[in-house]
C-alpha cells in the first residue's frame, strides 16, 4: 500500500493542496446527512430493522418471509426500517406498508443494484452517499434487528450490531436470525472455531443473537424482549 509520501509525489503540489481542501468540505455533506437523518429518523416510534439480500427475488421464501414477519411487527404497532432497495428490503417495506405500519428507508446510492422500493412512506425515505452515516441510523433508531439470508453487506451491519451490543456502546436489543440452513454453518463456526478453538469470544457472547427458522418465531423473539423492557432509542 502507498504511504501519504508516495501519494503525494504523484501530484503536483497544487493539485495535492487541492485534494486536501475537498476532503474538509467533505465534512460539511458527511453533517447535513446526519442532520436528515436524525430529523426524519426522530419521528418514526419504535421500530425494527429488516436486513437481507438486495437480490433476493419475490417468489423466494426468504422474501416472503420477511414480508410476512415485517407485516405481523406492524400489526403489533412496530415501525419497519429497511435498507430502502430491492430484494428483502422491497419485502420488508412491502409488508409494514400493506399492514399500514411506519415504513422507513435508508437508501444508498451505488453504482449497481440499488434503486428506493415502492413501499417506503414518503416522508420516511433518506437517500445516504456514506454507509457510515447510514449505519448509525440503523443502530440509534431500531429497537430489534430481523436478518435474513444477504451477502457481505447483511454481514456487515449484523457484526456492527453484535459488536456494539457486545462492547457495550449501545443497549441491548434482540438480533434474530431467519433461516437455519442458511446461518445454520455460520453459528456453528462461530461456536467451534471461534469461541472452542481460538477462545475469541466469551461463551456468553452466544447469546447476543437468537437463530430462529419461522415468521411466528421471529416475531416472537421481538415481542417477548420488548414485554420485559421499555421502548426506547438506543443511544
């Protein structure tokens, strides 16, 4: 990897100087997204995050099922939060809005795959340019995340989610994963690998999410957490 120096010595002193004043106003783009963000995000209620694959088709049982959990969470008087795109996100956004619950989307703007859904109330679509800032939407304002089958980004923001709950910046909220055959090998690793064989976590740390195989059980895991604690933000 190049150092700054080596970096440097590919521009001309202007040019560098030049790169330098566009990186410091990239602070003042990075600010008014969170300022959108914490505005529209602050009005929704109590909420749950729906996360999964952008390529996830409507006749797939995955997205059926996110359809049908986010539906039921609506019913129950929880708002929907999704990615904003495709796949399980269009699926989750779909359910909470056919159910007439809060319907929120975090829109990223990407070079492939990512387009805003139909179902995402029109005051609750945000459309980010930074996936940290969209991150930090997620977390401040779900009270419960349901992961479906999804690629590297689902596994991202379900390690982000443990990992602050596990290193205590943030409360303790239910993290439920749908579909055993395809976590199934994943928690396994964790289990041997991870925490047998390499002893990188804590026994307990197995607890910061539950894998489940059904609507009602999914569900479920959210309800049973929030009859205990009070609905609040995270942060």
């Amino acid at each position: 990897m190049m150092n700054k120096d080596k970096i440097k010595s590919k521009f001309k002193k202007k040019d560098w100087n030049e790169i330098k004043v566009h990186d410091s106003w990239i602070i003042f783009k990075v600010m008014a997204e969170f300022v959108e963000g914490f505005e529209k995000m602050a009005k929704i209620g109590p909420s749950v995050t729906i996360f999964g694959s952008a390529r996830t088709k409507a006749d797939n049982k995955y997205f059926m099922m996110a359809e049908e959990i986010a539906n039921k969470l609506a019913q129950k008087g929880y708002g929907v939060i999704t990615g904003g795109g495709p796949g399980i996100m269009e699926a989750g956004n779909k359910g909470a809005f056919e159910a007439g619950g809060s319907s929120a989307g975090l829109n990223i703007e990407l070079p492939f795959e990512q387009f805003s859904n139909n179902f995402i109330n029109s005051d609750k679509l945000i459309n980010f340019d930074y996936f940290f800032v969209r991150k930090v939407m997620f977390i401040k304002y779900s009270q419960g995340f349901v992961v479906l089958p999804g690629g590297f980004g689902t596994f991202d923001e379900l390690f982000e989610a443990i990992t602050l709950i596990q290193t205590e910046k943030i409360g303790r909220f239910p993290i439920v994963l749908v579909g055993k055959s395809y976590w199934g090998g994943l928690v396994d690793w964790i289990k041997t690998v991870v925490l047998e064989t390499e002893n990188n976590i804590s026994s307990k740390d197995l607890d910061l999410f539950t894998l489940v195989d059904t609507v009602d059980d999914a569900v479920k895991c959210i309800d049973d957490f929030y009859s205990k604690y009070l609905l609040k933000p995270n942060f």
